[in-house]
C-alpha cells in the first residue's frame, strides 16, 4: 500500500505541477483534495455498502468470509 500511496502523491504533485519536495499535506488542503487513506477507505465502505444491497448470495457469502 505505500507504493499506491507514494504513486497516489506523485501523480498530484505532477498534474497539479507542485516540485518534488512541496509539501503532501498543504498541496492537500490548499486544493481539498483527500489522503490516499481516505480515498481507500471510501472505495471500501463503497464496496461493502454494494455487497450488502447485491441480490447474489454468493457474492454475499466470499465478501462475509474476506
């Protein structure tokens, strides 16, 4: 997860043109963009939130065991 997170980084201070060393939190705030942590704790309350409406037991079941 910290390679996702440093490519996460690199690739805003890229698109956003900020050098290599500004810094990953006022880069964050000044532009109201969220942490890598919040970005994959939404994608997975995202996903359990669509697990839990899905109609196939199946699904249910391999998410419950996960």
């Amino acid at each position: 997860m910290r390679h996702f997170e440093a490519a996460y980084v690199k690739c805003l201070k890229r698109f956003f043109g900020f050098e290599r060393r500004y810094s990953v939190t006022k880069m964050l705030c000044d532009f109201g963009l969220p942490t890598f942590n919040t970005v994959i704790h939404n994608a997975q309350v995202r996903l359990a939130s669509s697990v839990d409406i899905h109609n196939n037991e199946l699904v249910k079941h391999v998410f419950r065991i996960w």
